[in-house]
C-alpha cells in the first residue's frame, strides 16, 4: 500500500489539477500512484472526496440570491467529474466494504457538496451496517429528504429520534426532531449543510479538514 505521505499527496495533486479543471493531469496521476503501489481504500476515498468537494455548486441561499455558476471545465463537464469520483468510490468501497467510517466520509461529503443521489446511495448502505444507530438513520433520512422522498424522509427522522431517545441521546434526538420539522421548507437544505460541516458523525476525514 502506498505510504500515508505519498498517498496524502498524490490526493493533494489530484484536488490541485480538479481546482484547474485538467481531467486529463487528474487521470494520469491516478495512474501514476496505481503503478508506483496497489493503493487502499483510503487512497481512492481520498481523491474522490477532494474531487467532490472541488466541483461542489455554490451554496444555495435563503434570501433568493444565487452567486454566479462557475466558470471553465469544471462547469462544462461537471458530469464526467461526477461519474469518474463515483468510479474511485467504489474502488475504494470495493477494497474495504464493511467500513463504516468510510462510509460516513462519503456521506457527509456527499451533503457538503450537493451531490444528494451519490450520498443517497452510500447512507443506505451505510445503514444497512448499522441498523440500530441514530445518527446513520439521521442522515439516511437528511438524504432522502435532499432527494425529494419527502415522506420516507420523515419517517427515517421519525426513526432516528426514536432510536436517540431509546439510547438516551438528547442531542440526536432534537436535531432528529428538528430537521422532520424542516423538511419539505426552504430552511432545511441550509440546515443539513450546516450539519455536514460541523457533523456529530466522528469522520476522520471530515469535510472541513482538508
């Protein structure tokens, strides 16, 4: 497996070449690290939530106002951007299936950079490995929500706050609370990206460390 340095900065060249829309350079140092070594599945999650977050929209506001769209490559082929993150996902999925900590990376990436049918994808295998556990159902509903299944959102949230009370988290709980509360209104895409930025899910590569 690749050292944790030279994995840390082949994933750095890759958010560099994505911030300059060169899917090309991206592609070639993709290469470059798969015939120095046989990388894990941190590698791939890395590079595919540093692409992710790069191509991520500008956040929408409350007030009616939208910033510009942006400019370049990254706009124009915003898609071939998508699909090939999605491919580095489940590569790194692939090699370490049952891992829930990368699961929830993918997850909370996923809402911090509006890509809802990828994060959907990933909160619901993430809860088929943890059935019982709040903050998993949470987001699963956060998602479903995000993906306009306004009713199996609530229902999930509805959950999720069953599952905290039950296990005495009264933090969880609330926010479980808040957010059935908010679904289906202009304030809850906000809120869930508020959550994702500053998630309760330990994710040790969480959105705003990188």
């Amino acid at each position: 497996a690749l050292d944790p340095k030279r994995l840390s900065s082949y994933s750095q060249i890759v958010a560099c070449w994505t911030i300059e829309g060169n899917l090309d350079e991206v592609r070639q140092t993709l290469a470059r690290a798969e015939a120095e070594a046989q990388p894990g599945a941190d590698y791939f999650a890395l590079c595919a939530l540093s692409i992710l977050k790069v191509i991520a929209p500008p956040p929408t506001s409350l007030f009616g106002a939208h910033p510009p769209p942006r400019r370049g490559s990254l706009a124009a082929h915003r898609e071939k951007w998508e699909t090939l993150a999605d491919e580095l996902l489940e590569r790194g999925l692939a090699l370490n299936p049952q891992s829930t900590e990368l699961l929830q990376d993918i997850v909370m990436v996923a809402v911090s950079a509006s890509r809802h049918k990828i994060g959907l994808r990933y909160a619901e295998h993430l809860r088929a490995l943890t059935p019982e556990d709040p903050e998993t159902v949470m987001m699963l509903g956060v998602l479903q929500a995000l993906n306009q299944q306004t009713d199996t959102a609530r229902k999930s949230l509805q959950q999720a706050a069953r599952l905290a009370r039950q296990q005495g988290d009264v933090a969880v709980e609330q926010l479980a609370n808040d957010l059935r509360r908010d679904v289906g209104t202009p304030f809850f895409e906000p809120m869930a990206m508020i959550m994702s930025r500053a998630p309760l899910l330990s994710a040790p590569f969480a959105a705003d460390e990188w």
